[in-house]
C-alpha cells in the first residue's frame, strides 16, 4: 500500500499522469479491495482464516508481477486492482485469526503487533522508496520487493494451526480440543472450549440480515464498526500514506529524492508510535489510546493546516506534464515552492509527524482490536465483511478526490477538514467505544447483547 507513495513520482515522469490518472493508479487498489470486501466475509467463514491468508499472499504474488511487466496505464490498473482484492481479504482474515488464537489477556498485544509490522512493512516501502528514487525504472524494484514477503507468508502460514473456534464452527471439537492445548500450552483448556461452544450454539442462530435487526444489539454493534471505519479514512491517514512524497513535495521538499527521503521519516515515525500500543493495550484498553489519539490528531493537524497558510503550495505542479504548453505553469509553480521558508517547511514536517505519531497509537491499531471483538463468532466474518466494505468505500471516495480537491481549496483547509473529523471522533469515541481490555470474546459478546 505504501509503494506507491514512491512509484508514483517516477511513473508520473515515465507515464505522464494528470492529477485524475494519478488518483486512479492509487484508487484501483482500493477499488479491488471494495470488490472483494462485498464477498470476503462469506469466503472466510466458508473456508477459514488460515486458508485465506495463504490465498491472497499468491494473489499478491500475481498482482506484483503484473505490475512489474506493467507497460500501460490500463495493465498498472489491473495489477493494481489485483493487489488491493488481496490486502483486503487478508486484512480481515488477519485480524480475525489473531482474535481467535490469542488468549484473552494477550489479545491486544497480538492484534495490535500486527499493526505494528503493518507500519514496519511501511517504513521498508518508503526506504526502498528512497534507494530507488533515482534508478531508472525504480518504480519496477519498488513493486517487485512485495514478491519475497508475500511468498514467506504463504510458506509460513502452512506451519500454523487453524482457529479453534473455526474447527468448533465446523464441528471439528476433537481437532479444537488437540490445537488449543497446544497454543496454550497446557491440557487445562476445558473452561474455554466449552465457553467457546455455548457461545456458538446461541450464535448459529444468526443470519446476515439480523446485522441489521435490534436482535442483540447487533445494529448498534454494526454502527459502532461502521462510524468506527469512517474516521479511521476520513480524518486522512490514507492520502498521507498514499501522498506522502507528493504531499512532501508541495510544502518545500523540493526533488523526488527529498521528498521521499522525508516521506521515510513517516515510516520510522508510524513504527516507532505504534509500539506502546502493542506494550500497552492490554493494560490501559483501547479505549483510551483512541481519546488521546484523536485529540492530538486534531492539534496536530489544526496546527498544520496554519503553518500551511503561509506556504505557496504548488500540489498540482507534479500532476501535469513539463509540456511546452503548461512549461510557463509549472515553472512559477516550482518558483513558488523554491520560496518557502525552511522555517515553515520544516514545521509542516514536525506537525506531520506528530499527526502520524498519535494516528499510529490509537486509531491505527485500535480500530481492528475494537471490530473482532464486538461482533458475536456465528456472524463475525460477515460483520466485518460490511463494515471493510464500507471502510473501503470511504478511502475509495478520500483518495480518488484528494488531489481535485487540494486544486479547488488548497490543502491547508483539507487539513482543517481532517482537524475536524478528528474532533468528531473524539466525541464518538467518548460516547460509544466500550472498554473490553481483559475480557474474553465471549465475555464482551454478551455484555454488548444487553439492551
């Protein structure tokens, strides 16, 4: 997902992209996974999280190829779209296979570590962003360094137990029973399983339909994921990773290579904010790591858009090519950029950074321990299927506009608007997340039942 903060600088020179073809080569992998997200929860509920983790890491093999032979604007669309079917099925599966393995005392810790190697797998896009910034047809290098991780995942997750609550599911106890022992270590599993059980008796009961019935509170559940997923998009953590070096670009960092050079930083930064949350989740609840996540991110992004009144950004300049005829636009556009003050540029930076240092303690990891845990077992792979629907949706919307918009209003009031999404989702947060930290699925199932 983050490559293309680098790729798309040099596609842009190779390819000559306008501002619209720029946000469809980002969008098509967005596209693809809003297509898969329609149908994924049906699959990963039919054949399990384990065996869809495996699925999409070969489709990312295939999608990665794709691009690396891409010669055309329509076949980048295709691999691109191939690639994001992928992420989104394993997204959820993922997050949904942790929840189910992990004990409930290290769930946060386990969920959370993913998203955490999440932004590590970040940090290594935009630095290889950078090494191949200036090598003709980087881009190419850039799109082939997925292929080695997503083979070692394939490989790997063959040497990994199903879920016991899928094999309970699917009527397989004495398989459940055999794969719990071991990834508890100890024969004292009996309290478990037959929570496990009696939670999915009462659960078989669901069909898709009752997401959207007051049976158990599954509606307000359902809202609760699905404004949940609108912030985790509208506040903009998509456009800075997606538009990092072209946001870098705009406010001062002027080459290719400087911009993704600063863009690297984003990665460290996400890496390094998102490990108290994975140390710490567990004991202070993701509740409040949200409150104080969506807090600063308005500050930080309210102080942004100010420093960024005073910046003559140029955002559209890279959008365009260096033509004869737009030659005398790009030129006073680049004129403009060359005259920021270092003072501001560098400012812009440090309110970045500390936007992306408190959207990586809190909605970054929190948002997928908060949805696989509220939904019940019987129905949670569908659950989660609708609201990554709708969760795509947004960043589909988010990202296929972002540039336009900068075009038509400038980007110190997008920021602004993301300052006030971020507000919103404070009080959101406030009102409706429940604390589940050391609960168990089952425990926060039926709490959430109540009226």
């Amino acid at each position: 997902m983050a490559v293309i903060s680098g790729a798309l600088l040099q596609l842009q020179d190779t390819l000559a992209f306008t501002c619209h073809e720029q946000e469809m080569v980002v969008s098509s992998l967005l596209l693809g996974a809003l297509l898969s997200s329609l149908f994924g929860g049906f699959i990963i509920d039919k054949y399990g999280r384990r065996i869809v983790i495996i699925g999409t890491s070969f489709l990312i093999l295939i999608g990665s190829i794709i691009l690396i032979c891409v010669m055309s604007y329509t076949v980048l669309i295709i691999g691109r779209v191939l690639v994001g079917i992928a992420i989104s099925l394993s997204s959820v599966s993922t997050c949904l296979y942790l929840a189910e393995i992990a004990p409930q005392n290290r769930r946060g810790l386990l969920v959370s570590l993913n998203e955490l190697m999440i932004v590590f797998g970040v940090l290594l896009a935009y630095a290889f962003n950078y090494v191949f910034a200036t090598v003709s047809n980087g881009w190419k290098y850039m799109f082939g360094l997925v292929i080695p991780p997503a083979f070692l995942q394939a490989a790997a997750m063959f040497f990994l137990p199903i879920s016991p609550r899928f094999l309970i599911k699917k009527g397989k106890n004495e398989s459940a029973t055999y794969v719990l022992r071991k990834l508890r270590a100890s024969n004292d599993i009996d309290e478990e399983l037959n929570s496990i059980t009696a939670s999915l008796k009462e659960e078989q009961q669901y069909r898709f339909w009752d997401l959207f019935s007051s049976k158990d509170n599954m509606r307000a559940r359902l809202l609760i994921g699905v404004v949940l997923v609108i912030f985790h998009q509208a506040t903009g953590q998509p456009n800075i990773l997606y538009y990092a070096s072209t946001i870098l670009k705009s406010v001062g960092f002027h080459s290719n290579n400087a911009a993704t050079l600063a863009s690297t930083g984003i990665g460290a930064v996400k890496v390094a904010s998102t490990i108290p949350a994975v140390l710490f989740v567990d004991r202070v609840g993701s509740r409040t790591f949200l409150l104080v996540g969506s807090a600063v991110m308005a500050v930080s992004l309210t102080a942004m858009g100010i420093v960024s009144l005073g910046i003559p950004t140029g955002l559209t300049s890279v959008c365009v090519r260096h033509t004869d005829i737009n030659q005398t636009h790009w030129i006073n556009n680049a004129t403009r950029i060359d005259r920021v003050p270092s003072t501001l540029k560098w400012l812009s930076l440090a309110c970045l950074l500390v936007y992306i240092a408190a959207f990586s303690i809190s909605l970054g990891p929190m948002v997928w321990l908060v949805l696989s845990e509220i939904f019940p077992l019987g129905v949670r792979g569908r659950a989660m299927s609708v609201v990554i629907a709708v969760s795509w949706v947004v960043n589909l919307l988010v990202s296929m506009t972002f540039l336009t918009v900068i075009e038509k209003i400038g980007l110190p009031y997008v920021l602004f608007i993301y300052a006030v999404m971020s507000c919103a989702l404070l009080v959101f947060v406030f009102l409706f997340i429940p604390e589940t930290k050391r609960q168990s699925l089952e425990q926060i199932s039926k709490k959430l039942a109540e009226k």
